[in-house]
C-alpha cells in the first residue's frame, strides 16, 4: 500500500474500528456519515411524498423504484470499469454533486407545488445512473486508504455508513416533516453532500494500482469470469440478490404498516425506519470483529431476517414491530457486509471497482426491481401476508444457495 497512509500516532484503537486509526479513512467515512443522514431523510420524504401525490398507492412507490432500478441495470457495470480506470477520488467529486443538485431540484419542486409521481421517477432514475458511478468508486477508493490488514474492518465500517445514519436520518426526517415540510428534508439532504464533498478534497492519497488499457467490455468481462468461476463468491451474491429481490425494502413496507396496519404518523414511522438502522449498526460492528466472513455466518443470518421480516409484516404492535425491525437489520447487515468483503477479498485487486459493481446492482437495482411486483402484492393480498409469503421464498432459497456453497474452503 502507498507510504502516504497516514495513522494517528500513539493512540490505540478498538478491535471494531480499527480502521478509523487511519485519518484519509476516517476523513471520508466521517464526511459520507454526514451524507448518509440527509440521504436517509430524504428516503423518507421521498415515499411520503409519493403517497400522497398517489393517495396512499404502493403499486406507486414500487413504480418509483422500478425507475431507478433500470438506471442500476444499464449502468452499474459501466460505472465499475470506469472506476477501475480513472481517478476515483475526482469521479467522487463529480457524482457527488450531481447528487446534490437533484436533491435540491426536487426540493424546490416540491416547494413549488409543481411535483408529481413521473417527475420523481425521472429523478429517481437520473440518481441510479449516477449512483451507478458513484458506489463502486467509493468502495474501490476505501481499498487505497487501509493497509491490507484493516481492509475488511474497514469494508464493515464502509457499510455501517448508511446503516448508522439510518438511526438518525428517519427519524429526524419525520419530525422535521411535521415542523417545516417534506421540501425541507429535501433541502436538507443537498448540504449534506456538502460533507462528503469536503472529505474528498482532503485526501491526498491516488490509488497505487497500475492503470491497464484494455477495452472497457474486456475488463468487465474479466471481472465477471472471476466471479463465476468462485463458488463461494457466486453462492453469496445469489444468496443475497434473493433477499433483496424478494424482500421488500423498508421503503415500500413500513409506510404502508404505518398508515394501514399501526396507524401512526410520520415521526413514528421515522422512528420504525430507525429501528432498523440500529439493527444494521450493531450487525456491521459484530461482523467488523471478525477477521474473515464465512459462509455460514450469512447463512444464519439469513434464517434471522426471514424471521424478523414476517414478525414486522404482521404489524402486531408498533413495539413488536420496533423489535423484530432491530433483528431485521442486524441480520441484513451481516448477509450484506460479508457478500461485500467476499467480493474484496477474493479477487485480485485491480478488479475491486468491477466486482463491486455486482454490489451496486444487487443493492441498488434488484432491491428496487423487487419493490415492483412487491408493491403489486402488497395492493392485492395487504402487507403482512406479502411478508410473510416473502420470508418463505427467501428462506426456502437460502437454504438451497447456502447448503450447497457451504462445502467449498473459503479463504
């Protein structure tokens, strides 16, 4: 790794976080941390907005994703090249404030009272196609951080971003819904970037790979084949598209339970949501104490989520639901956070951008491909039954992936 990773001297560092003692590292994580909240709060505006320009409609939020999700599907694979071949900390720069500039787009729309449901779509969409450059340079780029021996600390603390502001982020979005406005989330989560945009500008370091000349299409080729020819790699990213297909997100779920099941209003339904981040948080920190991910590991993980998903479907009670959405995301985080470091850590390095662009699709373009007829479902048959049918398709599965890659040694 470059000489230029820089730590903080003489000061000694928990187990779970040890990749924080690096300061470029702890400088970004700390600046998307920032971002992680206003794009949390926005989430929430975002579907509250949606039902009520559609009068509670979930087939219109699962349009919605389905927007942004064609974006993931033409692009995240390009995006992963390109992220192999030009500087990432630049490309960050830009799509970064491409992010932000959409945020306040619909923000001032929104104020203006000129939104509807395909205008959000086609911001939804135009954000995929960004995102789609954007998080696999940003997984790429922590690699160039950390040494080789925090990298899977810092992969774990990588994903805790979003889940950590998923505490907060909801559940400040709901209050300030009911004191200011959804337009304000909206406004709110644009200074955010303003966070990330100022960790990149801090760091220094370019990443140290060799920078190869092959056709683009070769490359994303390469990286595929390295994936396919990996039982476990290929057994942890089906495992895992499943779960994010079948499922649905908490975006289309939990607004729907709130409204038609619990009967509460937006800042419980800000605190449901972070419910689930806390979840997410404690799993990423328990994954991030351990030196290596296995197999097994997500495997009962995954046992976890199907069962905590039926119990926060069944909305019984917003306590139980509270509870069941706190295993919820721990065991989601566990499943995701070892299918990221698998594909780290399995793969020669110059193909990191690449491999990471399976990330970005499954996370950002089959979970909302699966909100799609997820939304359908939940208008015909209501949401504790599309819970409770969706654990079962998970688990069934799961069980399959898992009981057939659980033989071959990972390393």
């Amino acid at each position: 790794m470059p000489e230029r990773l820089t730590t903080l001297p003489g000061r000694s560092w928990p187990a779970g976080v040890r990749a924080l003692r690096h300061r470029q590292f702890r400088a970004l994580w700390s600046g998307l941390l920032v971002s992680a909240i206003g794009t949390w709060m926005q989430i929430v505006a975002q579907s509250l907005l949606v039902l009520r320009l559609s009068h509670g409609s979930a087939f219109a939020l699962g349009c919605v994703s389905l927007a942004q999700a064609s974006a993931f599907f033409g692009f995240a694979l390009v995006g992963g090249g390109l992220a192999d071949r030009l500087d990432r900390r630049r490309l960050l720069m830009v799509t970064q404030t491409g992010l932000m500039l959409l945020a306040g787009t619909l923000g001032l729309l929104t104020t203006l009272g000129a939104v509807n449901v395909p205008i959000i779509a086609a911001i939804a969409f135009v954000s995929g196609v960004i995102l789609s450059f954007d998080q696999p340079a940003r997984a790429a780029l922590v690699a160039t951080l950390v040494p080789e021996e925090d990298l899977l600390n810092a992969i774990s603390l990588q994903s805790a971003v979003f889940n950590t502001a998923a505490v907060a982020g909801p559940a400040l979005a709901g209050l300030i819904v009911n004191w200011m406005g959804l337009a304000a989330d909206f406004f709110l989560n644009a200074l955010s970037f303003t966070g990330v945009l100022a960790a990149l500008m801090f760091l220094t370091s370019e990443p140290s790979l060799p920078r190869r000349r092959e056709k683009l299409v070769t490359q994303i080729r390469e990286a595929l084949r390295s994936v396919r020819h990996d039982p476990v790699l290929l057994s942890a990213l089906c495992a895992y598209g499943m779960l994010l297909f079948a499922g649905p997100s908490l975006q289309l779920l939990l607004p729907v339970l709130a409204l038609n099941r619990l009967h509460v209003g937006p800042a419980i339904l800000g605190f449901l949501f972070s419910a689930a981040g806390v979840g997410a948080v404690l799993g990423a920190i328990v994954l991030g104490s351990f030196r290596a991910p296995t197999i097994r590991m997500a495997g009962v993980a995954l046992a976890c989520w199907c069962a905590a998903l039926a119990i926060a479907g069944a909305g019984i009670t917003v306590r139980v639901t509270f509870g069941a959405l706190v295993l919820m995301g721990a065991s989601q985080s566990i499943v995701g956070s070892s299918t990221s470091a698998l594909l780290q850590t399995r793969v020669p390095a110059q193909q990191r951008g690449r491999v990471m662009s399976l990330n970005t699709l499954l996370l950002m373009g089959v979970r909302p491909l699966g909100d799609f007829p997820a939304g359908a479902l939940i208008a015909g048959i209501g949401a504790p039954l599309t819970a409770a049918v969706s654990a079962a398709v998970v688990a069934a599965t799961g069980i399959f992936i898992y009981e057939k890659a659980s033989r071959p040694a990972t390393r």
